[in-house]
C-alpha cells in the first residue's frame, strides 16, 4: 500500500500550500482541528511533509495533565517525505523518504563529552515544529526540521521499507533503552508484564538477547498478537494468577526480572511479587507522578532492585535504525488503528481509552496523498 502511494505522489510536481490542517493542543483536554500557517524554513532545514505520525503514550499524558504551555503542535513519530530544502542542504533532496528525530545533542559540548547527552543544552530544545512551541509537529502536514536534526537526527528511509514501519524508529528506540536498563543475562527468565505494542518490542528484544521471555497480559487479543512474534510463553492473566503461574514457570523463585508495561500504579506491587529474591523490576510505563504502595521489606530484606527507563537515548540511534530499517520484526502489524489527520481527536481519544483490539494507533496525514492534487 505504501509503495504504490509513493509512487503516484512522486510522479506529481509537489507545490507547497500557505496553510495546512492540524490538530492544535489548546489546553488540558483540548485538541483542536485547525488550519495554521505551513511552517517557513532557513538555511539547513528542510520542511517535511508527514506521512505518518505514530501517537505515543507521552503526547497523551502531556495532553491529559497540561504539563505544558498551549498553543502547541505534538507528535513525534514522524515518518515522510522531503518537501523542500533549505539553503545549503546537500544531504537531502525533495522526495527523499525520511525519518526526523526531534530530540538530538549537539554532540561538542561540555556535557556531550562527557556523555550525559540528557543536560545537552540542544537535545533539550526540541528541533522539529509545525509551528507554535516547537513539540514535535507531527500531528499536521507539514513540519520544520531544524538545522541540527537535518545533519544528525534525520534518517533516509530505505525503499522497501513503509513509512509506517518507519515510524517506530523512537518508540524502538525508547525500549532499547530499557532493555539496556535492565541488561538482561542470557540464562534469565524475564517476566514482561503488558502486551500492547510496547510490551511486544520489549518482549521480542528481551528474547533476543537471550532471555527466556514470559508475557502476560489481561487481553487474550494482545496475547494472539504477541505469540504471533514468537513469544510463546505466555499468561492470561484474565484466567491465571500471573504472579503464582510466573513463579510456577520458574520452581517457584519468581522471575529474575519483570518489566512492568502497563500505566498506572495497581501493579507495582504484583511485579516486585513476581521477581526473585535478588531480581529487579523496570517501570517503563509509571509516567504520571503520586504516591505507590510496594513492600520496603521486598527492597531491603529480599534484595529487590527498582530500576526505571524513560525516553530515548541518542547512544542507541543507529542500533535502532538498523532495527528498524532491516525489518528486524514486522512492526507494522503492531498498528491496529490508522487515522487521517481530519480525524485526529478521535485517534487521540482512542488512544487514551484504549479497547483490547487497539495496538499501535497512527495517525497518516499521508493517507489523502493519492488521486489529490495535494
Ligand atoms: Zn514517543
Ligand atoms: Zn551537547
């Protein structure tokens, strides 16, 4: 679907419209389609025209709490294709297919050197906008790639691969991190609690490192998705008891680590259960702040370890480009819901009150590329 798409975009002369649609962050809550100006760009960038956006669990939180200043533009998953390029950018040309980050460090300074890239005075500043404060720009037409991600933080998509497929460079990116985190041995059993999309990565690169992989997940929907990527052991844990099956799997130890994959602090406490004495547990997805009880018993006396990974690291860029460039898994059928950018508050809204059937949800500004004159 994606190449033919392609295809019949590049056959056409791409002209540039003065605006474009966008879903506008107007406040807590408060998503708003709107026409605003198609971003201008400088010497050393390029203006992208998106294709596809993926929606990641950090957009909706930041709608959701209003963590930050409105107007804003979100979206940071950004697949698509070259519109135009600046003054002095030979790397790119229009047409090419690419991937943009929007978080890269300068690579020369104080902090940089010393490999602290997180306090990196330009990884701080996000450098792709659709206009307003510059917050990734992905849920619109159009984005402005600022000169520093032009030369370190945009990707050359390779033909055979989708730009859906594409999409997942961050999110991928983000679980290896964790994986790293974690650094699970190769004769560890790791119990990965949550089967959305996620989990699945974090499973699947769990496994390749060579640990023995146990999911489980209240969703026998997401199960038969995760199985389908060769995570075979698995618990219902609509039906079972995963903390007891988990330990059953593992004479009766528990697991020598557990990713927790789901929000929410209901089950902090079931995966420090879960763990071995001596294991540790990741919280990957404890984003939203507040109090959470577990037993300081199971830190002190049975020499748990509480671990946690947020965002991504610059460190694991090219590893997961080759990831997904080299279509290491399929990640394109971890998307369940694919929206038109006219469509965006529903994909939003879906998103943050997920069914069982929903996975990956995008949304496509691409999707009205063919038969328009776009
Ligand atoms: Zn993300
Ligand atoms: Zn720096």
């Amino acid at each position: 679907m994606g190449m033919t798409r392609q295809i019949a975009v590049e056959d056409r002369k791409q002209s540039i419209p003065t605006t474009m649609q966008a879903a506008v962050y107007r406040g807590v809550n408060d998503v708003r389609l709107e026409i605003v100006p198609v971003p201008k760009i400088g010497a050393g960038e390029l203006l992208v025209k998106v294709h596809t956006c993926g929606i990641c669990g950090t957009d909706l939180k930041k709608i959701a709490t209003g963590s930050h200043s409105a107007p804003r533009i979100f979206g940071h998953e950004i697949s698509g294709i070259v519109a135009a390029v600046g003054e002095g950018v030979n790397e790119f040309a229009a047409r090419d297919r690419v991937v943009v980050f929007h978080h890269i460090p300068c690579g020369e300074c104080y902090y940089c050197r010393h490999k602290t890239f997180a306090q990196c005075p330009t990884y701080k500043k996000v450098g792709c906008t659709a206009g307003f404060e510059p917050s990734g720009g992905g849920f619109a037409e159009y984005v402005r790639v600022m000169d520093w991600i032009v030369k370190r933080g945009t990707v050359r998509i390779p033909d055979q691969i989708s730009f859906e497929q594409a999409c997942f460079v961050e999110p991928v990116n983000t679980c290896m991190k964790g994986i790293a985190t974690l650094h699970p041995e190769h004769s560890e059993t790791i119990l990965v609690i949550g089967q959305g999309p996620i989990g699945i990565v974090l499973s699947v690169l769990a496994q390749r490192r060579g640990a023995t992989v146990i999911t489980s997940d209240l969703y026998p929907e997401r199960l038969t998705i995760s199985k389908s990527f060769g995570l075979e052991l698995q618990i219902d844990a609509s039906r079972s008891d995963a903390v007891k099956r988990t330990r059953e799997l593992t004479e009766g130890r528990g697991a020598d680590a557990v990713i927790l994959a789901v929000g929410g602090n209901g089950l902090i406490r079931s995966a420090m259960d879960a763990t071995r004495p001596g294991g540790r547990v990741l919280l990957f997805a404890q984003t939203v702040s507040g109090e959470a009880t577990f037993d300081p018993a199971a830190v002190c006396v049975d020499e748990k370890t509480l671990l946690g990974s947020y965002s991504a690291s610059v460190e694991l860029q090219e590893e997961s480009v080759r990831f997904v460039m080299n279509h290491d898994m399929d990640l394109e059928r971890l998307i369940s819901h694919r929206f038109p950018l006219a469509n965006s508050l529903e994909a939003l809204n879906l998103a943050a009150h997920p069914k069982p059937e929903s996975m990956k949800i995008v949304i496509q500004p691409g999707s009205v590329w063919e038969g328009s004159s776009a």
